[in-house]
C-alpha cells in the first residue's frame, strides 16, 4: 500500500475521536426524536383543535336549522293570526252593516206604520168628536 492509496481523514475524523462523535451522534439523535416527538404532539394537538372545530360547525349548523324551523313556525303563526283578525274584523263589520240595514228597513216600516196609526187615530178623533156633537148623546160608548 502507498501513501497515495490511503484516503485521508475527513475534518470531523481528524478533530473528533470515536466516544465524542458517538456522543455528538446520540445527542444529534436525541434532538430530532425530541423534535419528531414535539411535531406529532403539535400535529395531536392541531388535529384534536380541528375535530373540536368540526364539532362546533356540526352543533352550530344544527342549532341553524332548528331556528331557522323556529322562525319559520313563528311567521306562519303571525300570518295566521293575522289573517283571522282581519277576516274576523270583516265579519264583524259585515254583522254591522247587516244589523244597520235591517234597523234601516224596520225604521222604514216603523215610519210607516206610524203613519198609519197617527191616521187612524185622527180618524177616531174625528168620530169621537162627532158622536160627541150628535143630538141626545150624553156619553161615549154605548149605553
């Protein structure tokens, strides 16, 4: 063998003796199993945050969907109850102007039934007075 077959040394070879760079070795080791460790528990924590996420856009979506049910069992009610005033309005102002036009037809018949009586009532008048201006009759009536 020749010194030209020998290969050199590397600059870490020649500085570091073999204990030292196993040491540097395992502690290179330890620290990126420390960091490959921390990554997954972020990566844990990361997906648990996530999950939870989820779980609160299910639960938000849901809570949506009842209120949105809510309000609209709420609008059909008011809607409803609107309608019923508003016929119930109108039925009761067609009752009135039911009961003011038979008031209006009796008030006719009144009136002319009144007439009727008042001419009546002249007549007997008329009657009365003449039996009471009648020779020989003392009384009304019969005797």
């Amino acid at each position: 063998m020749s010194l030209v077959d020998i290969t050199p040394l590397s600059a870490e070879d020649e500085i570091m003796d073999p204990a030292t760079r196993q040491y540097v070795d395992s502690s290179a080791a330890i620290a990126e199993a420390r960091s490959d460790a921390k990554l997954a528990e972020f990566r844990a924590t990361v997906e648990a945050y996530t999950a939870r996420a989820e779980e609160r856009e299910i639960v938000r979506t849901r809570d949506f969907a009842r209120l949105e049910a809510s309000l609209a069992n709420i609008k059909r009610a008011i809607v409803t109850a609107t309608l019923s005033a508003i016929l119930s309005i109108a039925a009761l102002n067609a009752a009135l102007y039911q009961g003011i036009l038979s008031m209006s037809d009796v008030g006719r018949h009144f009136g002319t039934t009144q007439a009727e009586i008042q001419s009546q009532l002249r007549v007997l008048e008329l009657l009365l007075r003449a039996n009471d201006q009648a020779p020989g009759k003392t009384s009304h009536g019969t005797d």
